[in-house]
C-alpha cells in the first residue's frame, strides 16, 4: 500500500467552506467589552456550569460542563458570566450574513458553524479558493471582533476536518490531491459521524486514523456500517454525499426547556413550580412556531446528577399549557420523592406537529377545547405586550419568595435598553458600548 497515493487527482471539483467560531459565546463578550481581552473568561453563570470557555481559560483545564466552583478552583482568577444567548444569536446572523456576500450556498449548522459552498464564484472574485477563504475569514475579524476557524476542501466532512485541524484562528485547506496526507493525520475519534462505540469497534480491527479506514473497501464498510459509514468513507474520499443546505430548518423533533436553580432544593412547592414554568416556556415556544406535541416528558434531576423521569403519549395533539399541567401534575406526584435534593427540572415535548393538521374526535368536549384555547391567545397578546411571564400559572408565582442568588444575574443586554425597546421586542443591537 502506498500512503503517498493521492486519494483524488482533482485538485477542487467542489470547494466546501467550513467556518467554525472560536469560543464563540467568550469571544463575543470579549468583542462587547475589550477590556475581558487577555483574561480568562467562561459563560454559564446563570446555570452553574460551564457553558463556554475562551482558550485562556482553557490553559487551566477549564472545559464545558465543568462546574463553576470547580473551574474557580482551577483558575481563582476566572471571570464567569451569565450566557446573553440573544446576543449570540445577533453575532452568529452576522456572521452567516458575511458569509452570504459571497454565496448564496450558507447552511446555518449551529450557533456557531456554517458550511458554505464556494464552487464556481472564484470568477466572480478573480481569486483562489484559498483567498477567498481568507477574504472571509479576515472579515468576520474586522467586523465582528472575534475570530474563527475555516476549513477549506471538497467535502463537508473534509472541511469541518480543516476548521478543526488548527485551532484558534486556524486556516487549513486541503484540496483533492492532499486528500491522503490530512486523514493520515487525523485519528478515528476526530471523524465528524463516528461515536465512541464505532471508534472502539474499528480500532479493535486494527484501525487507527482516518486515512486506515478509507482505504478499506467500500463493501466492507457498509457491511459492518451500513449506510451512516458508506456515507462518512465517502465523504472522506472527497465524494460528496451531504450537499450544503441552504433551506432554513423548519421542522423541530422535540423541544425541550430544562432550569438548574440553586441551592438545590427538597421543597414540593418549588421544584413543581419550576417544572411549571417550564412547561410554561416550552408551550409558548411550540405555539410560536405553530406546533403542537403528541408526546410530553418530564425529568426531575438529583443533586447527584441521578434523575427520574416519565413520558406520556397524549389522546390529543395539544400545546395549551392548562390543558398539559393537570398531566404534570399528575407525572410529578408519581416521581417526586419527598426529602431527595433536587438540583434542576426539565419538560420535553416530542412528536411535533403542525397546528394546521388538527382533526376533532367525536366523544371530544370541543367548547371546552375552545375555550381554552381563546384564553391562550389572550395570555400570549399580554405577554407579548407587556413582557415575558406578566400573566403565569398560579403554581409558579412560589418562585417569587425565592432568594436571589448567583445564577439569577442576568446579561448584561437586559440593562441596556434602547426607549422604545422591551424585554421582548428589541432592535438587533447586540449592545451599545460607547462612552460619551
């Protein structure tokens, strides 16, 4: 076998753009307040975990996940906020908005990555893929103040590959030809698709890198992988299989609102008033995006991480949260143990479909059902106008007696209104920062 084969002569017969932001949540309060430069910075304050670390942090082990007081024993310097997710949000448009100057072909993939597909619009900008990479790159700088990391190659699988071979600010492109010298170098655990039991089997059949698994035969991959590792031998063969998806996504498997409080707490009260509240925030959701669940899940987590849960499959389609909390409560009774700590709530709403599709039963109390649903549409009009949670359910309005503590700071966005500006409805402003 000969490892300086090339796997492909063509140098770019597609060339597929991979962007992938550096600490993205640090890095965007670094941009809104230069003075964290430098410094080791971590979001996640509010739920008392780590959520994101910037790589100053990351040089004292800090990683996601890791509880704060943890990290802070770690690094005592550490500065941790509270995650301004609207914030991030307006970045990360901006950041696809950027990256749409230059193709139409941007696929959203998270908070933080797009893919983009950059075949062809070289003659448009009279400049390599390569430099026109850099263009990007150089500009999301400029413009936005953080820095990314960019992949550059003939497959998406290959270019999410790059984006992450050099890591922060990197920029590695590998065209067709040098296909066989990037994956020599990158292990089997690195492979975007491949989990901890695939890496465990193939490494137990003598495979070691990415470039070991390429070079089996395709038949026997999709014997022992089926159709998931055909696809992946593909794609890191430079044939693409995943086109960039340019559609926004509009459908939603499940939606899920969880809330860690603390301290923990063994208080019957308070822990069903934060489920409520969750399933309060988790059905206005589905009603914002028109969606209705069939299925409807609860999670009561321990303080040691243990949890207990149940899930319930509803007679009808329904995401009226006075129709849903009488099966809440009845969920909770049947899982709350009275004396356990518990450290957090979680609602999951699953089976998701549209609102349009509603079909009457016969044997259904359907004035009920409307009238219900006419008091739904009132409270969401004065939430709407009037802020978040202005009318809740009774059970919730315990969680006012609560003591403030660290976890209920709020970013600092949400003390920088513009006038005319609510909790609800603002300008896409990420914050202003200027001192007169």
């Amino acid at each position: 076998m000969n490892n300086n084969a090339p796997i492909m002569i063509t140098d770019y017969p597609r060339a597929i753009l991979h962007v992938d932001g550096d600490a993205f949540f640090a890095s965007v309060e670094q941009a809104l307040e230069p003075s964290l430069r430098g410094k080791p910075v971590a979001t996640g304050k509010e739920r008392g975990i780590i959520a994101c670390a910037n790589y100053e942090a990351k040089r004292f082990g800090i990683q996601r996940g890791l509880p704060i007081f943890a990290a802070q024993k770690l690094c005592p310097q550490l500065i941790v906020l509270p995650n301004d997710y609207e914030t991030y949000s307006l970045y990360s448009q901006r950041m696809f908005d950027i990256l749409r100057r230059y193709t139409p072909m941007v696929e959203e993939y998270s908070i933080d990555e797009a893919f983009a597909d950059l075949t062809g619009v070289r003659r448009l900008f009279r400049c390599s893929y390569e430099e026109l990479a850099r263009k990007i790159q150089i500009d999301i700088r400029r413009e936005l103040n953080i820095t990314v990391s960019v992949g550059l190659s003939v497959s998406k699988s290959l270019a999410k590959l790059c984006s992450k071979f050099r890591k922060p600010n990197g920029f590695t492109a590998v065209p067709g030809n040098y296909i066989h010298l990037l994956l020599q170098r990158t292990p089997l655990e690195k492979v975007w698709g491949f989990g901890h039991n695939t890496v465990s089997l193939l490494q137990k059949l003598g495979l070691r890198t990415a470039y070991d698994f390429v070079q089996r035969p395709e038949q026997w991959v999709a014997r022992l992988l089926h159709k998931p590792g055909r696809d992946i031998w593909n794609e890191l063969r430079g044939n693409m299989l995943w086109p960039v998806n340019p559609e926004a996504k509009t459908t939603s498997a499940t939606i899920i609102k969880s809330k860690t409080f603390t301290p923990p707490s063994s208080d019957r009260q308070f822990v069903y008033a934060q489920l409520v509240r969750n399933v309060e925030d988790a059905c206005m959701k589905a009603r914002r995006h028109q969606l209705r669940p069939k299925m409807l899940g609860i999670v009561l987590r321990h303080q040691d991480f243990h949890h207990d849960g149940l899930e319930a499959k509803l007679n009808r389609a329904t995401a009226c949260t006075v129709e849903l909390l009488s099966i809440v409560h009845s969920m909770f009774d049947r899982i709350f143990r009275e004396g356990s700590l518990y450290r957090a709530t979680m609602i999951v709403l699953g089976g998701l479909e549209s609102d349009r599709m509603e079909q009457f039963d016969l044997f259904e109390d359907r004035v009920r059902i409307a009238t219900l649903h006419r008091i739904t549409r009132a409270v969401d009009t004065i939430n709407l106008r009037f802020g978040r949670r202005t009318v809740c359910s009774a059970a919730t309005l315990y969680l006012q007696s609560k003591i403030p503590t660290a976890r209920d700071e709020v970013p600092a966005r949400h003390y920088c209104q513009l006038p005319g500006e609510t909790p609800r409805r603002r300008l896409a402003i990420p914050r202003w920062t200027i001192s007169v």
